[in-house]
C-alpha cells in the first residue's frame, strides 16, 4: 500500500486520538493533575484516578506506551488499615520508556530518561539515564548523548519527512530494509516535524 493511499486513515486516525487526548488531559487538569506542555502522554498510561492531584508532571516529558504513575501503595491496607500515598513529582524535558512503573513519593530531576520496564521505587537525580527494578543511575545524560551523537556519525539515518510510516514509498521501504539487515540507524528530524506539523504525535 502506497503512502498516498495509507496518509487518508493515518490522518483520520490521528484526529480522533487527538480529540480523546484533549479531553482526557481536560478531564485530568479538573481533577488537579498538573500537566505542564507539550507532554506526550499516550491514552495507555495508567493513571491513579483517585489521586492524580498527587501527580505533577513538567513541560517537554515523554512517556512510552503502558507506563504507570502511581501515588498510593494500599498493600498494607488490609494488615494497618491504612494506604502510603505520596507526590510525584516529574519535572521538565524526562522522558520514560515503554512500561515503565513509577511509585508513590518519588521525584525525578528534570532532562533525565528511564529505560522501559523500569520501575521508579527511589528518587532520580537530574541530567541522568536510570534503569532497572528498581531503577538506577546508569550514565548522565551528558554521557548517552554524546554515544548517540557518535553512533549516529557511524550508522545509517533516514530523514523523518522519507522514512516514516506516513511518507514511506516502497523504494524507500525496500532501501531502508536492505540498510538496516545487519545494524542499527536512525529517524531523523522527527521532532522537529512532529512540532512544526503535529505530524504523528499530539502533545498537551
């Protein structure tokens, strides 16, 4: 199927997902969840409901598919007759990988990431890169970027505007497989479209 053919659906879609969206952070920001701007935070994120106005996150996050931000533990409910709750504080420009489990009481430092499926049990200082269970400081961000910006020296890039799904023609499908058989690449300049267009993502 052509990218002519599929950009029709895809935008469809995505201007549905962008009516849900407005009204889920509407909803959210009634309850007194502080959500800053230009958050991506997808519809699968599992939020404590009945205690999101624990909940801050700051302008510029990110959050993988499946992540969950809780601000109560009732583990001990049944043995104390009483639920730890606890703030969470995310600040600016953080970013958390697919499924990753941030608990109750925990603050993350701004321009940090977390790999997915880890699970935030400890404060995240900031400016780092922490995974695991429980998640730890890997690196700082310094340190990551400085990698990625090297590896990008050294493998193959494909510019968003060619490469993504919504632009994608079968030569450049076919030439994207053959150069990524036996490595790695990277999309280029998505964030930037995804800025200037809305184009694939919706953000607060």
């Amino acid at each position: 199927m052509t990218s002519t053919m599929i950009k029709p659906f895809y935008e469809l879609k995505e201007s549905i997902n962008r009516y849900r969206k407005r009204r889920w952070w509407k909803n959210l920001r009634k309850m007194g969840m502080q959500l800053g701007k230009d958050i991506n935070l997808p519809m699968s994120t599992w939020l404590d409901m009945p205690h999101c106005f624990l909940i801050s996150i700051g302008d510029k996050c990110g959050f993988g598919e499946g992540c969950s931000i809780l601000a109560h533990d009732a583990m001990p409910n049944e043995y104390i007759n009483a639920t730890r709750i606890g703030r969470v504080k995310i600040h600016e420009s953080c970013h958390f990988g697919m499924r990753t489990v941030i608990l109750p009481g925990v603050e993350i430092g701004p321009r940090s990431i977390v790999g997915s499926n880890s699970v935030v049990i400890n404060d995240i200082p900031p400016e780092t890169v922490a995974g695991g269970n429980p998640a730890k400081v890997i690196c700082s961000i310094e340190q990551y970027l400085n990698k990625q910006k090297a590896l990008m020296k050294e493998l193959p890039l494909f510019p968003y505007k060619e490469y993504s799904i919504q632009y994608l023609s079968p030569e450049k499908l076919q030439e994207m497989l053959e150069k990524l058989e036996t490595t790695a690449g990277f999309i280029t300049g998505g964030y930037t479209a995804m800025e200037e267009e809305g184009a694939c993502l919706y953000r607060t």
